[in-house]
C-alpha cells in the first residue's frame, strides 16, 4: 500500500515537474525555429534548428551586454543593500520585541498587497523631481522597497529559530549588540541568509514593471532588451524567444548549483 501511494506521488510530482517546465522548453524550441517557423498557426515540433535569432539577440546594435550589466548590478547590489537594512531590522525585533513588533511585521508584509501600479504616478513624479528617471540608483531604491519587506520577514523566521538563550549567554560574557549579530547570530543563520538573498536576487532579475516604467537606456535592463523585439510590425517571437532564454538562462544556472542552499536556507530550523 504504502508503495502504490509513493509511485502515486512519484507520478504527480513528475507530471506537475512537466507542466511547470513546458513552457521554458517551448522557449527554447522557438528561440531555434525560424521567424516564419515561430509564427505558424499550427505548432511545429519537427524542424531544422537554427541560431539565427541568437546571433541577432547577440549583434552590437541589439545591445545584450548593456542590458544584461545593467540587470546584474541593479540586481547584486539592490540584494545587498536590501540585506543591510533587512538583517540589523529582522535582528531588533527577533531578539528585542516591543509591543508594536507584530504590528510592524504585518504593516511591512501589507505594503506587497498594493499594486505597483497604484503608486506610478507619486513615484514617478518623485523620481522626476530627483533626476532618477532612468538611473540605475533610481531602479536599486525601487527593488530595495519592493524586496525589503520579504527579506525582513526571512530573516526575522530564521532568526526566532536562534535559541535566544545564545543572545543572553553572549551579553554574559561581555559582548556587544554588534559582536553578539556579526559574531554569534549571523554564522548560525548563516543558510537563512543565503536563500533570503538567492530570492531577492531572482525578484530584483525578474522585475519587469519598474524596469520598463522607469528606466528607458541607460539603466534599461533585461526586461528591455526582450521589449526592444516588439514593433510597429509586430512580434518577432523567435528573437523575442532568443532573448529570454538568454535573460533567464544566468538565473537558471545559478538556481542550479545553489539549489542546496537555498533548500537548506528554506527548511532552516524546520527540524530541532
């Protein structure tokens, strides 16, 4: 029984594992097909594989390279910003709590439910007023606000799996608040704190709405350069195709080799 049950779950983890991953080889398959191939009405799943559109992705004047820099160092350093200010915060109130902690929590987490596009206009006429428009600080503050409440409520997770007793036995033997976090708290969180920024990372590399809202060349990011296939003449989807296998593949294969991580990271403290 019990084995009829497992190869039952075998089957629909498998199944759900197919669905999830079909649409990224559908990707792949018409990044290889040819522009008329990409377009037919009638699926094609028989055809001569060419890189054509890659090599066109791939040309100076599509610009892959600004693009792709751009979405790495908007990426990293919004991720380390977002840590800075997420750690010493999720630290506070993991091991300090006042009355208005859970408040505060659940204040941060609501701010996800308003919808972007609810608050362009103020932001967009703020960043005006800065000079921020299409600027690549400009692009860090916004995913910095957009990822911080999640990684304050990561890391404050991961932290309330610390024994406080540790925080206690470290102020007995005289350390600071600081020594106590950099020394004591952090190595043993340290799991937590990889997979809280292998997410912001991959939200800050996915984020196509502010990208392409505030950000027009200088600080346009991979979300622009798949936008860029789009013309008055319409979709080129076998370019368009070409250019998100190359924007997603970089997260992919980090997704890949730190997929220990991030699980370790993920079930942090799930067993005592």
């Amino acid at each position: 029984m019990e084995q009829k049950s497992s190869l039952g779950l075998a089957v629909i983890g498998w199944l759900v594992a197919i669905v999830m991953f079909f649409p990224i080889l559908w990707m792949v398959l018409t990044a290889l097909k040819t522009e008329q191939s990409a377009f037919s009405m009638v699926p094609e799943f028989v055809f001569t594989p060419t890189l054509e559109s890659f090599k066109t992705a791939l040309s100076q004047n599509a610009g892959y390279w600004h693009y792709a820099f751009n979405s790495l160092f908007t990426s990293v350093m919004s991720t380390l910003i977002g840590l800075a200010l997420a750690i010493p915060a999720a630290y506070a109130m993991a091991f300090y709590p006042s009355k208005r902690t859970d408040f505060t929590l659940v204040w941060m987490v609501s701010t996800k439910f308003i919808p972007a596009v609810g608050v362009l206009i103020p932001i967009f006429l703020v960043y005006k007023t800065l000079g921020l428009i299409d600027n690549n600080w400009g692009l860090i503050a916004l995913f910095v606000g957009m990822n911080l409440p999640i990684m304050v409520w990561m890391v404050y997770s991961y932290f309330k799996d610390v024994p406080k007793d540790i925080v206690e036995a470290a102020e007995i033997d005289g350390a600071s608040t600081l020594a106590t976090m950099f020394r004591v708290i952090l190595p043993l969180a340290l799991p937590g704190l990889a997979s809280t920024g292998l997410l912001a990372l991959i939200l800050a590399w996915n984020e196509s709405f502010w990208s392409l809202t505030m950000a027009d060349h200088d600080a346009a990011t991979l979300a622009a350069f798949i936008a860029s296939f789009k013309s008055a003449e319409g979709l080129f989807w076998a370019k368009m195709s070409a250019a998100s296998v190359m924007t997603v593949a970089p997260i992919i294969v980090l997704g890949w080799f730190a997929q220990k991580q991030m699980v370790r990271g993920l079930t942090f403290g799930a067993v005592k």
